[in-house]
C-alpha cells in the first residue's frame, strides 16, 4: 500500500445498506472487530431493501438503521448532524437495467435527485468524506478486446447507466468546484448471497432448484466480469480508508465469462449440490429475445487500485459460484420470502409496527 493516506472513519452514513451490495459492506465492516466507528444504515426498503439482509447485525451497539428517502435533504442533514457524520458511503439506487427500460424515472429521481440531495448535505456539513459506489455500465460496450480504464469515456446505454453516469459526473463536479473530498468506484458485476432474484445468478439458481426454464437473452454471449460482493465490499472500505481524494478507482473481479459460460457453471454447481442430472438442468436453458440496446462486453482494468491501494479479488469465480450456490440452498426460506413478497410483512411485523 502506499501509505498515503489513512483516514479513520468513526461515523459513517452508509445508503442502501440493506440492498445487496449494501448490506455485504454493512456486514463486512461490523465484522471488523478493530471498526470502532458507528455505522447509520438509511435505506428506503423499497422492493430490493430486506432488513433480513443485515439481521445478523441489527443487535451490534455500534449500528442504528433508519428509514428513509435519500432524496430527503432534511432527513439527511439530521442525520449528519446528530451523529457527526464524517463519512457518507453511497450505495443506494434503483439498480436494474431491465426496470429501467419499462419505468426510467425512479432511476433519475432516486440514482441523480437523490445523490445531488446527498451531494448537498455533504457541501453543507463541510468536513464529510463522500465516497459514491457506481458500476462500470457507464462506460458503455467494449468490443471483443480492451478493458475499461478510470480514464475511459463514459458512454451510457441504458437508462440505468446514465441515471448512475450522471450521478458519478455529479459527484466530481462537487469535488471540482466545491473542494468535497470524494472518492469514487466503478465495479463490475456483482454476485454472491441476498442478491434480489431479479438479477440473472440467483434466478438462474432458483429455476435450477426447481426444474423451471433459464432464461437466456439473445445468444448468450454476452460477457460480463464477475465479483464476489464481499470482494467489492473490502474494495470499498480499502478506499474509503486510503483513497486519494478526488480519485475514481475501478474495481473488477478478473471473472470474465459470457452468460452462458456463468449459467453452465451454475449447472455444474448445482448438479453437484443436489445430486441433479447435469443433462437435464442442461435442457432447461431457453434462449429468449434479447433486451434491447443490451452492452455486448464489460471488461474491467483495475490495475490502480491494485497498485495504490493492494487491492485484488480474494475469490475465484469457482469457488465464488459455489459458495453463492450452497448459500441460495441453504436460504431457501429467504429466497421463498423474496420471491413471494413475504419479506415486506416481515418488514410491517418487525419494524413498522415499532
Ligand atoms: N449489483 C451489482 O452488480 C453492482 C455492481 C457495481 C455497482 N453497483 C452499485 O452498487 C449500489 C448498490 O447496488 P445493489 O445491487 O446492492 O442494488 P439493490 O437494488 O440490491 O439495493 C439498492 C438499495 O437501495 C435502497 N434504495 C433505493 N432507493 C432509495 C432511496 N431513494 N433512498 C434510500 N434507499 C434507497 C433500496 O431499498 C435497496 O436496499 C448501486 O449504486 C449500484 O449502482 C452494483
């Protein structure tokens, strides 16, 4: 490590922190036991938070959550006052793609409103550190060579992108013109436990458990780079920690694979933890039509952060995929009550009553 910079963090704001990337972080850091900072999770529990996602943590004394709308400046400038927050870590967003080709404008109220409110509060309190966690869907489609570097132009596809691209542009804009000390993230795809069974690893493991068709767009070969979210979750914190101010580091897995590479490993998996008849899940998957403008490849650079910051995956995607397989197994009753909707008269019993 270079030894820069080491900022101590004792009061952090963290958003979306029970979504899934979130929550991976929330549960990283707690599980730190030299973190003797305070943790706020403020998180709006739309369809994609779950409190069952940081229940292991709920009881720590060092960590409060509380609902409510990033977008919400009052709110917001409350919650950085009462507890002399020094840090905001941004996780929070409308997050898939396919969402926001039907309904684009949560996107831009919550991933560009809701960030430049953010942004707002933290000018305002002066001494915050902002770090924004966005995804390498802002630099548009590679061809079949090349990777993504921090300096390469942003060329957004879907609505998803550009409501993050603009967010990140945001981000360093105040940095630029306001002095905020930021740091920024742009990482790859993201997979491992409480993922939402919207999003393609944890709903093609489902379907494999229960013998339903997997859906695959257009030919299958589309390559994305796969992280382990805890993976992502250290590279975070590492950044937050000993980031240059006013830097982007781009965070990247070294896991690259088509769709349907990733779906004939889940088969492997799957087969392997069940017993399953790898022929048969094998004459499950079903090529469906494609979405439309869908990026062809992300590939990601992640030299620097390798190099400043002594950053690297801990997970191969083998052994990645077989841990997120053994966890959907074993979380049958979480996956059930997401898919369901079972989870929100969790969250009306649990919480909303208090
Ligand atoms: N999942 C990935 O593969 C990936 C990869 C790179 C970057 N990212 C980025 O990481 C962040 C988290 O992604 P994720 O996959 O965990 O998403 P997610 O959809 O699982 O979780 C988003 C969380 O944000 C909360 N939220 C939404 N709108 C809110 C609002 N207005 N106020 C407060 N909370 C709100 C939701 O309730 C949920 O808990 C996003 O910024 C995303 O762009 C994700």
């Amino acid at each position: 490590m270079s030894g820069r910079v080491v900022r101590e963090p004792r009061s952090l704001l963290v958003t979306g922190g029970a979504g899934f990337v979130g929550s991976a972080f929330v549960r990283y850091l707690l599980g730190q036991a030299d973190f003797r900072g305070t943790l706020v999770n403020l998180d709006l529990l739309t369809y994609a938070g779950n409190l069952e996602n940081v229940a292991a943590v709920a009881d720590d004394p060092r960590y409060k959550f509380v609902r409510g709308d990033i977008a919400d400046g009052e709110l917001v400038g409350r919650l950085v006052r009462e507890h002399e927050v020094d840090t905001i870590v941004h996780f929070a967003a409308e997050s898939h793609v396919d969402r926001s080709i039907v309904a684009p404008s949560a996107f831009i109220e919550t991933n560009v409103v809701g960030t430049f409110r953010l942004l707002e509060v933290a000018r305002a309190a002066k001494s915050v550190h902002f770090h924004h966690v966005s995804t390498d869907e802002v630099f548009g489609s590679l061809g079949p060579t090349g990777a993504f570097r921090e300096d390469t132009p942003y060329r957004p596809n879907s609505p998803y992108s550009a409501s993050k691209a603009a967010s990140d542009h945001l981000v360093r804009a105040y940095a630029h013109t306001y002095a905020l000390p930021i740091t920024l993230s742009n990482c790859s795809n993201n997979y491992g436990p409480y993922q939402f069974p919207e999003k393609l690893i944890p709903l093609m493991i489902m379907n494999l458990v229960e013998d339903k068709p997997l859906p695959i767009y257009g030919d299958g070969l589309n390559v994305r780079d796969w992280l382990y979210v805890d993976d992502h979750a250290e590279a975070v914190w590492r950044i937050v920690r000993s980031g240059r101010a006013g830097e982007t580091y781009n965070v990247g897995g070294e896991g690259e694979r088509t769709n349907l590479e990733i779906v004939r490993l889940l088969i492997d998996c799957v087969a392997a933890e069940t017993g399953k008849a790898r022929s048969a899940l094998e004459s499950l998957v079903t090529f469906v039509r494609d979405r439309p403008g869908h990026d062809r490849r992300y590939a990601i650079d992640f030299s620097k952060i390798q190099q400043e910051l002594a950053w690297s995956p801990r997970r191969d995607l083998a052994s990645g995929l077989r841990e997120t397989v053994r966890f959907y197994l074993d979380h049958r009753g979480w996956l059930e009550r997401v898919r369901t909707g079972a989870y929100r008269d969790w969250l009306r019993e649990n919480y909303e009553q208090r």
